[in-house]
C-alpha cells in the first residue's frame, strides 16, 4: 500500500538543529519532497530528492535518504523562529496503469521554534 | 517562478448552496490539482487533470466536480455544499514533462459551510 507517515509536532529551541522524520511505504518512489506550509499560507517546496541519492544539502537543509529503511529526513541547521511551520513530507510514485506519477503526502510535522 | 492564484482565500457558505472555487496558473503546465487539507489527515487528493477538459477522480471525489475548459484554469465545484466540506482547499500544477514532478502549489482557500 500507499502510506507516509510523519510525528505530529516537533519543538527546538532557536539556534538548535531540528530532525524532521517520515516514513514510507512504497518502494518504488521516484522523488521524495519536502515542503513547508506557513500559517495561513499554501505550500512551498523547500527540496527534493531522487530515489537513488542518499543525501542533499541546501543552504541550512540538509535531506536524508535511507532507501532500504524507507526512511526520509529533514535537518534544518540554526533553526529560527520564522522556520515555525508545518512541513510537509511527499513522495512521487508511478502508477503503471497509465504510466503517470502521483504525490502522497505525509499528514504533516507541525515545528515550534521557541525563542 | 511558477504563481498558482486562487480566487478566494477564505469563503463562508451556507449547506446546500453552489460553491465555485477558482484556480490559474501562468506557467503553462498541463498538470493540476485540487486537495484538501484537514487537521491531522494532511493533504488529500480530490481531482486531477492532465489537459484541458480531461480530468481523473483522485482519492475523495464524492461531492465534487470539476472543470477545465481553458489550460490555464481548473476549478473545483461543490454542487451542494455541506458541513462536512469545511475545509482548507488547495490548487497545484506541474509540468508534465518534469520527471521530477514538483507540484506547485496556490495560496489555499479556507472553506467553512455553516
């Protein structure tokens, strides 16, 4: 089946790194993504990575991979306030019956930074 | 850079009434999306089309109906709306050339039926 998951809620402390987690399920995912969702605002794709990467740096971002544990993670280095958002994780997956791709998306991390 | 727009960021409506939510994009993409996101179930996929007048059910169809009769514009139409539609609706395209498949996403349109 068709599963991301991701924990609810992550608090850090400004300045602090911040470990964001998601899990999937399906194996054939060609790209997996991260997005941010401001309060009040829709999504941004922060990165992406693809499936045969196993690491990708952005700036403050840095993007794990671990094909064989289906696991996906996002560090954001120096974590500010204005880094408080609900993110996102999604993964592309290809739908052989008509050869098209489609997003699933985790339910969402929500991070506090705390001053 | 991509701009998705939606017509309307946040709309109240009464049960039963005729909801039209509008989205354009500007970039010529020939994918687009319509999702909802709701509290703790994250984004869920209603509609999608691939070109103009095509479209394809996507996870939670039922109650909605979409159209795109210019590429540029898909819109989403609850034909009688209820409670349980109270929701933050959001658009995205993508190009379908893009193997990567990036959807870029519009601002939201926060939905209550009261």
């Amino acid at each position: 089946g068709e599963d991301v998951e991701q924990s609810l809620f992550l608090s850090v402390r400004e300045g602090d790194s911040s470990v964001i987690n998601c899990t999937y399920t399906d194996s054939s995912s060609t790209y997996l993504y991260w997005y941010k969702q401001e309060p009040g605002a829709g999504l941004q794709l922060l990165t992406y990575i693809f499936s045969n990467m196993d690491m990708k740096q952005d700036q403050r971002l840095t993007v794990l991979l671990n094909k064989k544990d289906k696991h996906l993670s996002l560090r954001i280095a120096d974590t500010q306030t204005g880094d408080s958002a609900i993110y996102f994780c999604a993964e592309s997956i290809l739908v052989v019956e008509d050869s098209s791709y489609k997003l699933i998306f985790g339910s969402g991390t929500r991070l506090l930074v705390r001053p | 850079d991509v701009k998705v727009t939606q017509s309307s960021r946040y709309l109240v409506k009464r049960t039963g009434e005729k909801v039209f939510l509008e989205c354009v994009q500007d970039m010529d993409h020939e994918n687009m999306f319509w999702y909802r996101q709701d509290p703790g179930l994250g984004l869920r996929l209603i509609y999608f089309s691939y070109d103009v007048k095509m479209k394809e059910k996507g996870d939670i169809p039922e109650g909605y109906s979409v159209s795109r009769e210019k590429k540029e514009r898909f819109s989403l139409i609850l034909e009688s709306a209820s409670t349980n539609q109270t929701s933050m609706y959001l658009c995205a395209s993508s190009l379908a050339a893009d193997r990567t498949d990036t959807q870029y996403f519009g601002p939201g349109t926060r939905l209550t039926v009261l």
